[in-house]
C-alpha cells in the first residue's frame, strides 16, 4: 500500500518536472493509476482473514487480533 502511494506521487512530481505539456499529462495519469490501485488494493485486502472486517478502521499498524471476531492475526 504504501510503496504504491509512493511511487504515485513519485511519478506525478517526475512529471511536473517536465515542460512538455504531453509527458507532464502521461506521468500525471500513470501516477494516478498506480496512486489509486494502492487505494483500491488496500480496501479489498486489508480485512480480517476470518470475518472479512476492514482493518482501514482500526488505528496504527495491524492489530494482533480482529476487533470484531477477535481472532489473532499476528504470529506471536
């Protein structure tokens, strides 16, 4: 996810960097795509692997078990 959201922006500020009207347009839809699909990717498959529970609404990094069916979802 993150490395994604990176590489997005990334491409977009290569792009800015340019003159050429066409290339700056390119980066900016292909840093777009990549910054999106990161998005997307984080909601279909950051969940519970049990209950299916989106973990987006949980703060700070992967809890060690699901809020909702609480079962463990870190090796301890």
């Amino acid at each position: 996810m993150w490395i994604g959201f990176a590489a997005g922006i990334l491409i977009i500020a290569l792009g800015i960097a340019f003159e050429n009207e066409n290339i700056i347009e390119s980066f900016m839809i292909v840093g777009g795509i990549i910054f999106f699909a990161a998005f997307i990717q984080t909601f279909i498959f950051y969940t519970c692997p049990y209950c299916g529970y989106s973990l987006m609404n949980v703060r700070g990094g992967i809890p060690e078990h699901c809020p909702k069916c609480g079962k463990q979802l870190k090796d301890g």
